[in-house]
C-alpha cells in the first residue's frame, strides 16, 4: 500500500498495489480524502506505483476497469489503454421484503425449502 500524507501527518491518498504477478504489477485500489484534500496527491502515487513496478523488474500495470468517466479518464492519462468494455447490471431475486440471517439459515424466510433430517 503506498500512503500520501499531508505535512501535519494526515493521510490524503492511497493506492493498493499487487506485485505478485510475475510479469505485471495490479492497480487494486485507490483512494483520496475528501476532508484531507491534497491536490494531485492520487498523481504522485501513481508515479510511485511506476516507480516499484520498475524496482521489480517489470513493465506492466493492469490498471482494472474504467467504471466511471473519471476513472476512466484518471487512468488514460497515465497511458492506460481500455481492452475490455465494462457493463454493470443488477438483479433483484424475490425478498421483496428483509430478512434476517438467522432467518436465512433457518431456512424461514420462504426461499429456502427445509430439508427433512434423517433420524
């Protein structure tokens, strides 16, 4: 994890990165503080995550999907190239009202069927 912190300590950024890959390091996740702002302090991790990847001895970052405008533009910018086109969808099963786990395990809630125990 790569951390920016203002000069009174606070943090304003960070970046997960995986470097197991043999070949590539993985952007994972990355993240500014609203209420810590520091400008362009998600750029300076970015460099940073360049950087290290170098340090392993490796060329590559995947940098994941673009899910919004803004991320998609963020990572363009670092010379991400999109090759997977990104579609999010949802689905409601049933429950049109709550239920607690205990009824889930129970199998109480009627979307499970109870099982008879053999004796």
């Amino acid at each position: 994890m790569l951390n920016a912190r203002d000069n009174k300590g606070r943090l304003c950024a960070f970046t997960v990165v995986e470097l197991g890959a043999k070949d590539f390091s993985a952007y994972i996740l990355g993240s500014h503080s609203k209420k810590h702002y520091a400008p362009h302090a998600s750029d300076l991790l970015f460099l940073e995550m360049i950087n290290l990847t170098r340090e392993h001895g490796k060329n590559t970052i995947n940098l994941g999907l673009g899910v919004n405008e803004g991320i998609r533009r963020f990572k363009e910018k670092w010379g991400g190239k999109p090759f997977l086109a990104y579609e999010f969808c949802e689905s409601r099963y049933g429950a049109a009202r709550k239920f607690s786990l205990t009824d889930a395990l129970m199998g109480t809630f009627g979307y499970t069927k109870n099982v008879a125990r053999g004796r």
